[in-house]
C-alpha cells in the first residue's frame, strides 16, 4: 500500500463490534488490497497502539431479482477484526468516526 491512511476506511458501529471493543477488539472497513501486516502498521502508525492480533473477513455481493435483472443489494466489503495488545486502547474512540 501506497500510505497507511488509505487503508482504513471506516469503523464498524453494531451491537456486536461495540461489544467487542470492550475487549480490545476494533472492526473496520479496510482497502480490499490491504494484507494483515498492512492493517497492523497502519494501526500501529495512526492510534499508537500495539497490534497483537489482525482476522481479515471478506464479505461477498449479494444480488436479489428485480423484473428485468439481478441487482445488487450489498456491495463486497473486505472488514478487519483487530485485537490490540493488553490493555491499549484506542482514546476518543467515538470521535475517530
């Protein structure tokens, strides 16, 4: 990756990551192209926290049927699961989004 500023897209606010976070554990929206080691240096880079774990899922499209042809109703995303090691965490959480 060209920067590490481009490869954090979003953070992801459900019930289950804002629970996770209480664990350490944030989940993101990251640049499809981006590898494991690429998530941690960014993270480590921007937040100043150390990395101990990166879990990449690939979420794939999902079409439905319209009447004239198939269309699609979620786009695919690349999301990392990222566990930070002992008790860092990141500050001003919310004001990051």
């Amino acid at each position: 990756m060209e920067s590490v500023f481009n490869v954090i897209q979003k953070f992801v606010v459900t019930n289950k990551s804002t629970d996770a976070e209480l664990n350490g554990v944030y989940t993101c929206v990251v640049d499809p192209r981006a590898t494991k080691i690429d998530i941690k240096k960014a993270f480590e880079k921007i937040y100043a926290v150390k990395v101990a774990k990166v879990n990449i899922i690939k979420t794939y499209e999902k079409f439905h049927n319209t009447k004239k042809w198939p269309a699609m109703k979620r786009s695919p995303k690349k999301k990392a699961m990222v566990s930070l090691a002992g008790a860092d965490r990141i500050n001003d959480f919310q004001k990051v989004q």
